[in-house]
C-alpha cells in the first residue's frame, strides 16, 4: 500500500475539497470583480503572449475581453479556431512584493460555447493555473467569480465558487496527476475549499482556532486550480447559475517578517534547537518570532522555541510521559497487535495519555486526546481494511435540554491511520507525521438516517467513527490510533467527558482486481474527465455495453464491485438498476474471431455469458476516493445478491444502467483506471471490410494502439471503438493500455476446492446442473461452462465428467 491510500469520504458531490482550513472575511481584496484586469501582471502562455488577449463573440453581438475560454487544457483561437495545446494557464515566473491576476472561465450545467453559441457544453471546467515562485513567500490569495448576467456568487443563495492550490511536484510531467499525489503530511497539498463569499480568501488556520489572510508557501512551482459546483441548487441553492461563470484571481506575493524564517541560513527544522536564529518552516518561525517571541528568530532557536513551535504551530514532538498503567497500548511503542479479521476490540481510553501527532492543518482536521494504539497486519491479500466503530452500541451524541441541540457527546471518536508497510515494527515515533494517511471523525451515518443503535434519526455528529482504507498490498501493516476528539475552540454550551469506554470492529475484504484510481484522457493535448455511455443511449442504440478485460490471479467469490460513473440522465430518467455480465476472454484470440473480439461472429451471444445479474442502483449514492471525477459523479458501490466464485484466468467485465420499469436510462462509465489490463496490438488488426466502412467504429489498428471493445445497435454487436481524432494515448499508461473503464472486484478468499460441475453454484452436483449442461450441448467458445476439458465442444466426454462428481462440492 501507498502513502496516498485514499478512505472512503462521503461528500454531497463528487470533488475533492479540504475541510482542514476555513475561509473567511478579511481585508484583502474586499471588491468582488471576476472580470476587471487591474494593476497586475497579466498572465502569458507558453510563447509570452497574454493569456487574455483574445476577444469572445458569443454570436448575438456581446464581445467578452479576451479570457481563458476552456479552464487551461488549452484555449481556440478566436480567429482561427485553432486548437493551442496548453494544458494551464501558465503565470510565469515571480516573486516577492508582486501582485499578479489571472482571469477565467468555468462552465457548469447552464455553460454555453463561446465559439457556437448553439452548443450547451453542460459540462464543468476545471481551470489550471501554474507560477514558479522564486523564494519561499506568503501568499495572499482572493477568488471572485460571478454569472454571464454578473451576479456574484454568494450566501444569498447559496452559490459557491471553489478553490485548491498544491505543489507540482514534477514540473516537466502532469499538473493534474500531482493533486492526487502524496499530500500525506500536507506537503503537496496547500488548500482546497467551497466559498460563497465574494471575494473568497484564503485563510491559513493555526491549531489555536486563530487565522490569518495569508499562506505560507515555498519556493518552485504551484498549481491552483479554480471551479464551481455544477448547480447551485445542488448545494440547497435557490436558482441555477447561468453559465459560463467569470472567474477572477488575485495573489500577492509578500516576504515573511523575519528573514531568517525559511532562509538558507535557518536550515534546521522546528523541533530541533539551533543556536541560530529561525527554522526553515517559515509559517512557524514567522508565527512564533510574531507572536511575542523575536529572539527565537534574532538570538537563537532554543528549547522554549520548540515548544512555542508546538504551541502556536501545532508542531509534533513525540513523547510519551507517564503512561496509564491500565491501559497496555497507551504509548505507540506498546501497541496491540491484530492479525485476525474481523476481531471486535472493546477499549476504554479515559485514562489514557495522548502522545500521537495532532496537526488541524496539515494531518487530520480533528484534534486527538486519549489515544489508543493498534498494529493491524499482515493483511492476507491485496484489499481494503475497515474500522468501524458502528453498530455497536456505542454511546452517541444527544440533545439533552431538548431544544433541538446536540450538546453531549459522551464518545466524540476519532480514528487516525498510519502506513508501516511490509514491517509491523513501530519505527522512530518523530517520524509519524510522515507515516499519516488520514483520519475520520463521526462519518457512521448519512445525514437523515437512521440510527442503528436507537432506531431514531442519527446524529453524524460527535459520535462513533468509520474509515476504509484502500489499496492494501499483501503482507502489508497499518497502524491505528483511536482517541476523543478535542475541538480546537471549546464550546462552553457542550459536555464531553475526559474519555469514553467504546468498540470497534477491525476487518478486512480482499480486492481481486483493482484497476486503480480513474485519471483523466487526453483530448486535444490537454487532460479531460471522459465517461462512455453504458445503457440506453438511444433507439438506435439501446444497447450500449463495454467490455473491459480483468484477469483473477486467485481463485475467490465475488461478492461486490465499485467502479468510478455518474448518473445519466435521459429524458430525465436516471438508472435505478445496474446490470453486470462476466465472460470469459482468449487471450490467444483464436475463439473470438479474426478481429479478436469478445464474440466469435461479434454479436452478442448469451450463451457465452459466465455470470451475470442485476442489483439495486442510487444514482445519487457515490462515494470520492481520490477518482479525477468532477462534481455529479463519483465511486460506486454494488454488493452482489448473488455471490459467484471466479477461478484464476481472464475475464472481461461489462455493466450498464438501466431501469427496473423498462425505461430508457444510462449511466457514464469513468475511463482509464490507472492500474487497467493493458491489451497491446503487435500488428496492425484487419477488420473485415464491410465493418471498416463505418469509420466511426473501426479501422485498422497500428501497433500498441489503444483501444476497447464496445457494442452498438441494437445487436449488440461488439468492435473495436476508439475516441476519435482528438483523443491521443495516455504517455504516462502501459503502451497499449484499453480505453478501458474503472473499476473494482472483491469478495472473500476461496480456499475450497473448485468444483467446476457446479454450473449453479449452490454447493452440489445434481440433475439441475445436468440439465443445463445438456442443454448446451454443441461448439462453445473457450471457457464456456461445461466444456470441462476445454475443447470448445460440450459433449458426452464433458457429461462423464459431470456424472463422476455427482453430489456435494468438496470442502476441503
């Protein structure tokens, strides 16, 4: 597993946004204005031309004063049309006691094609924007935006406008790929918020509660990135933002107080004493030497540094003093080991010390006192762990006076993950910060449910805590620290106790195919979020399926998958059901005809259909994960009613949305998982002559071409399908890697032997099994059930061996 391992965070729309730091009024940049230039430096591309000399005709005579016009993957020009293939707005090279401006568009359901105003792009744009910075500097960092008809957004109605910043960490590969990137111990990642202020300010904010309207940043290249929701009223709104919304974003650049804050000659970090003046976290030499402290930086960096450097900045330094003796895992050196799944722990924390990090800024967003300690591994297979203290029975936040407040929370949990990889040994404590992945704090329920405890409406608030972690490699540790939240600012109209006696449950579920993170495609040059249609697109083509290649490395039963998607709409429907088919796929291709595809004639033929069904769908129920998915949309999660067990081999995967009444609905199925099978062509791939007239669909193939397979017509019959000229390979993918969709298969760990002649899976061979098999007596594709001795014929020979195993499937 990886530092960047995501957990499973329920948001009300699919983007990724910080809820470490806030934003709030100051006195930067009081004047809302997306669309005035002013006094600043004007942002240039790639060639020193200024990013927002182009004037936009929308076509009904309304000339907008040349700004970005797609979110930086690139921008037509409006003369030429001519696509420039620049991927961000680039800002160039600045530094201290500059002001610079930077101006957009960013579109969302209502945005409108600036160059055909015909077009409803009904899609929104995410806007990229790079600067180099010369030395490490405050920043001070106000976004405006407002509508095509210049109303701002705002808390009047509850419109939003978003902004992130992080590191680019490698300046000559993807912008877009660093914001998932290790952001761990909030090195990469600065900030990332909704506002309905206008301006939006950026505020940095200390562990005391306090902030301040600046950011401390270092030196190289950073990455901001500008969007809004898709619709206001999906945030509770009050009316639909007309689109495309004007973005305006200011930065002033300032050098930090004291110089030696962050400077070559403060070297040493700030938990180490120096008998020179400064540390080189210059947010925290700067806050400390500001806050009545000079000498720290003037004199020397001494021990009452350190401890101002904890006080003010929340930095860590581990120690763990006088330990409980009733608890055994108190300190992290002592914790308790969990090698079995799922084991349910009952702990009480109310004597326990606290001695892990407590970071609101960059580690977890939810103070930690009381903590407690759990060494989880090794995990048996690649897979997921989950800690769950719900359904338990725990305590659970109340209303006390009955005035409709929560105002006691007698178990405020708080559950922080670290990653020790392939050694269960606790390394040197300091160093937990840099082993953080994340934290969860009162996430067992969903807004408006009900309590599993009480059976009354929950209360998402100060209670018990869950998190999944993704991406466990086999043999892999994960340490575990659950504790009592500790707000930053007391509410004195609160009570929690020092501690509380609680559960919580440690399991683990096997992933057998993972296909990674959903990243982007490239079109144009430039990176965009891409779904293919999976259902009911049209009469003509109600059948639109993709099959995508998996191959299981261990025999298991699948009992649930997710894949990155969004909803749909057609005609206003959106899919209530999902439907899932699994085949077998020839890697050698002799099966499947001459243009390899996944039925020998190319039309669909049922019988070759391994395993399929049908679950239950909430286009609404989706989770973020870390997928590049932009708002509407986000990782979907089926559990099969129906397990089914997959022996080791090569599968394809198919699912689309549908609609339990027989309506016509679909779903967007996310492209390019990170981690997908790639299928590399070693020569070009003649497709028969009456298929490559239609080039839409097909063509000859050079090779490492990408590629997948995908149905059309009412068939479905399934070619080649490729994006079309504006779609290039991904460089930074496996050459030959499929236009391939995200997705997940896990279940359990079958370590029963196989008994193929169970065609039916209920555990026994028997005359219903028979019956099926004689019922697809004939030729078969390799891998059909039935065909025992794989001859692609299911016959007598197959029938023998069918009637020596009737009876019970062997369980050992």
């Amino acid at each position: 597993m990886t530092k960047m391992s995501k957990f499973y965070s329920k948001l009300t729309y699919g983007f990724v946004a910080s809820a470490a730091l806030l934003c709030s009024s100051g006195a930067f940049a009081q004047v809302c204005d997306s669309t005035s230039t002013g006094n600043y430096t004007e942002a240039v591309d790639a060639d020193g031309n200024s990013w927002y000399t182009l004037d936009i005709d929308d076509g009904f005579g309304n000339i907008t004063p040349g700004i970005d016009t797609n979110g930086g993957f690139g921008y037509k020009d409006g003369t030429t049309g001519e696509q420039i293939p620049n991927r961000f707005t680039e800002m160039g090279t600045h530094g201290v006691g500059e002001t610079i401006r930077v101006n957009g568009f960013t579109g969302n359901f209502s945005s409108i094609d600036p160059f055909d105003p015909s077009l409803a792009l009904d899609k929104r744009d995410l806007d990229y924007m790079h600067i180099k910075l010369t030395t490490a500097c405050y920043l001070n960092i106000a976004l405006s935006m407002s509508d095509a008809n210049g109303d701002p957004v705002g808390i009047d109605t509850n419109t939003t406008g978003g902004l992130q910043f992080y590191r680019w960490g490698d300046p000559v590969g993807d912008p877009y790929g660093d914001k998932a990137g290790d952001d761990s111990a909030g090195n990469n990642f600065f900030y990332g918020d909704y506002g309905f202020e206008c301006p939006q300010l950026v505020k940095y904010v200390l562990p005391n509660g306090d902030d301040q309207p600046r950011f401390s940043v270092p030196a190289g290249d950073l990455i901001f990135l500008v969007f809004c929701p898709f619709d206001s009223q999906l945030n509770g709104g009050t009316r639909t933002l007309v689109g495309p919304m004007a973005w305006g974003l200011n930065i002033e650049i300032s050098g930090y107080d004291f110089a030696k804050c962050g400077s070559t000659a403060a070297t040493n970090d700030c938990i180490t004493v120096s008998n020179k003046g400064g540390c080189s976290d210059g947010q925290c030499c700067d806050t400390v030497c500001n806050g009545g402290f000079a000498a720290c930086c003037n004199v020397a960096w001494d021990a009452s540094c350190l401890q101002h450097g904890v006080d003010l900045c929340g930095n860590f330094i581990y120690s763990c003093a006088n330990p409980s003796t009733s608890v055994s895992n108190d300190c992290v050196g002592s914790a308790t080991a969990v090698n079995t799944f799922p084991t349910t722990i009952a702990f009480n924390n109310t004597s326990a010390t606290q001695d892990g990090p407590n970071d609101v800024t960059r580690l977890c967003t939810s103070q930690m006192k009381h903590d407690l300690w759990y060494v989880v591994g090794p995990v048996p297979a690649n897979g997921e762990l989950t800690v769950s203290m719900c359904g338990l029975g725990n305590p659970i936040a109340t209303d006390t006076n009955g005035d409709g407040t929560i105002d006691n929370f007698p178990a405020d949990s708080v559950i922080n993950v670290f990653y020790l990889g392939a050694d269960a040994t606790v390394p040197n404590p300091q160093d937990l910060p840099s082993l953080y992945i994340g934290c969860s704090d009162d996430n067992c329920t969903d807004s408006g449910a009900i309590d599993p405890d009480t059976g009354l409406p929950a209360v998402d608030l100060g209670g018990s805590s869950s998190v999944k972690v993704t991406g466990v490699d086999a043999g892999d540790y994960v340490l575990i620290a659950v504790g009592q939240y500790e707000p930053v600012t007391v509410d004195p109209n609160t009570t929690s106790p020092e501690g509380f006696a609680a559960s919580m449950t440690i399991d683990f579920a096997p992933v057998f195919v993972d296909s990674g993170l959903q990243t982007y495609a490239l079109v144009d040059g430039g990176g965009s979020n891409v779904g293919l249609i999976s259902g009911h697109a049209s009469d003509a083509n109600p059948k639109r399926w993709i099959f995508v290649p998996f191959e299981m490395t261990t025999v298991g039963t699948i009992t649930n998958f997710n894949f990155a998607g969004g909803g749909g709409p057609d005609t206003g429907v959106q899919p209530n059901v999902i439907q899932y088919k699994i085949i077998a796929r020839d890697t050698n291709g002799g099966s499947y005809g001459a243009s390899k595809r996944p039925f020998g004639d190319g039309y669909f033929n049922a019988s070759q259909v391994l395993v399929e069904g049908s679950e239950a769908f909430n286009v609404d129920d989706y989770y973020d994960i870390g997928d590049q998915c932009s708002s509407g949309c986000g990782r979907y999660f089926v559990n099969l009613s129906n397990s089914f067990v997959l022996q080791p081999g090569s599968y394809y995967f198919t699912l689309y949305g549908d609609d339990a009444d027989g309506g016509a609905t679909w779903l967007s199925w996310l492209m390019y998982g990170e981690k997908s099978l790639p299928q590399v062509t070693t020569a070009a791939v003649n497709i028969p002559a009456a298929e490559a007239a239609n080039p839409a669909f097909f063509g000859n193939f050079a090779a490492n071409t990408a590629f997948g397979w995908r149905s059309i017509g009412n068939s479905p019959r399934f070619c080649f399908y490729t994006l079309g000229p504006t779609y290039s390979s991904r460089s930074d993918l496996p050459p030959g890697i499929l236009y391939s969709c995200a997705f997940n298969m896990g279940g359990t760990l079958n370590t029963a032997p196989a008994c193929p002649t169970d065609l039916n899976g209920d555990a026994i061979t028997d005359s219903s099994d028979m019956g099926s098999l004689l019922g697809s007596f004939g030729q078969c594709d390799l891998g059909t059930p039935g065909d025992f001795n794989d001859d692609q014929v299911i016959d007598s020979s197959d029938l023998g061996s069918m009637l020596g195993s009737f009876g019970p499937c062997p369980t050992e």
